[in-house]
C-alpha cells in the first residue's frame, strides 16, 4: 500500500476492503503486530492511507489505536510524524476514542526519557502543526511549550511553506502564539527569501488577521516585496482575495505594490 500511494495510484475498492480485513487481522494478533518492523509497517499504512485519503473503517482504526497503545515505545519520530499527517488528510471523526489515542500520541511526543520531540526536525514539526490544523484540534498546554521549544531549535532550518502552514496551524485554531515563538516566527520569515508563494503569504496573513496581531510596518514591507515577488512568478486570485479579507480585518494599508500587483 505504501508503495502504492508514493505512487499516487489508488487501489479499486474490492482491493482496498481485502487489505482492510487482512492488516486488520495482522494487528489484532499480537504476536504477529509485535514482530521487528511491525509497528513502523503499520505506521507507514496509515501514511498511505492519509496520502490516497481512504476513509478509515471503524474496525481497522480501534485495532490501530490499540496495536498503537501497545507498541508505542517502539515509535520513533518518523513513525509519528507519519500518524499525525495522516490523521490531518484524513481529517477522522474526533470521538472520546480518538482524543485518548490523541492524548497518547502526545505523551509520546513531549517524553523527555525518550527525547522523542528533539527527533523532530523541521519538516516533521511542519507537519505536526499543519496535522494540528486540519484537524481544528488544539494542542494541549503541555505539548505546545515542548513544540515551542522544538521550533526554536529548529528556527534557522524551515523553509517558507513550512512557515506559511505552521503560522496557518495557529491562525485557524486563533491560538494566541507564545511571544518568544512569535519573534523567532518573524526572524525566520526575514531570513527566508526564497521559496514563498502567493498563496503561502495569505495563509500568513490570514493567520495574523485570526490571531489578531499587529503588523509592524516593517514587516509589512517585507511581506509586500515578498509578494511582488510571489505574483511575478505565479498570480492566485484566490490568495489575493484572502489576503485584502486579512488586511480589511486588520485594518491595515498593505500599500499601492500591494494593490497594484493584486
């Protein structure tokens, strides 16, 4: 399946209903899900499942959730980056069920004994953040501080999609970002010059617009050559109008470069 979806080629449904029933029976026989290699199969499923978007049925995800308990300190970062990206394709059902197995998930990521988080690299907290997002689900106090301190870490490493999805995560949960991340955040967004779409600068100003956080003038100048930048090479009307939305919520004059290159 994993193979399949680095592909991009989805199964017929009778194919995808037999392997539904055979994994399901893989991880529910527990000497077979305990075996090297098992969990990071199962893991990898998912991330192929998330990747065609294959809706998942209730009996294989309660025995994933399970095998999942069990194995967990066999996970390594990787594997849960791979989990957490699926569930944000997937956008699952947020039962009691899923919250628990949520709530493991993110035990795993804070564990200091496992230094789990300090596995994480920019692209796998990207990710984390944007999974985080899609799922319209906050993270727990907990979690964020430990997610704080892996950004900062990783500060000089992230490219501007990341960026532009991370600053997304806490616009659409109207997270209130921690001061010390929102200066790293603005640092980083100086220092990277290339890489920025249309399309990644409205998401950053639709987040700052929900977070409802000032723009200093500074910043906004950057984020006009930026975006004269972006339109050159691409023009999206759609970014266009999200970003005059956020600049109307903001009150905020983006300047005649905005408005002409809009």
């Amino acid at each position: 399946l994993w193979s399949l979806a680095k592909l991009n080629i989805k199964p017929r449904e009778s194919t995808i209903l037999a392997w539904f029933t055979a994994m399901t029976f893989c991880m529910r026989d527990r000497e077979l899900s305990s075996v090297r290699g098992a969990v990071q199969a199962t893991t990898d499923a998912l991330w192929a499942l998330g990747k065609l978007q294959v809706a998942l049925p209730t009996e294989f995800s309660d025995q994933f959730r399970r095998c999942f308990a069990r194995e967990k300190a066999q996970l390594q970062g990787s594997e849960l980056t791979n989990v957490i990206w699926a569930y944000g394709r997937l956008e699952p059902r947020t039962d009691e069920a899923f919250v628990e197995h949520l709530a493991v998930w993110c035990s795993l990521f804070r564990r200091e004994d496992m230094y789990m988080r300090n596995r994480f690299n920019h692209e796998q907290l990207a990710k984390m953040a944007w999974a985080f997002g899609r799922m319209e689900i906050r993270m727990d106090d907990e979690t964020l501080n430990c997610w704080y301190e892996a950004f900062e870490r990783e500060s000089g490493t992230f490219t501007a999609r990341e960026l532009a999805n991370i600053l997304w995560m806490f616009g659409k949960l109207r997270i209130k970002p921690d001061p010390g991340f929102q200066a790293d955040w603005l640092e980083c967004f100086g220092r990277v010059s290339n890489g920025w779409t249309a399309d990644d600068l409205a998401n950053a100003a639709y987040a700052f617009a929900r977070m409802r956080i000032d723009i200093e003038p500074a910043t906004m100048t950057l984020w006009t050559k930026r975006w004269m930048d972006a339109n050159s090479n691409a023009y999206s009307e759609v970014a266009s109008l999200k970003a005059k939305w956020s600049f109307e919520q903001m009150r905020v004059d983006p300047g005649v470069q905005f408005v002409r290159h809009a």
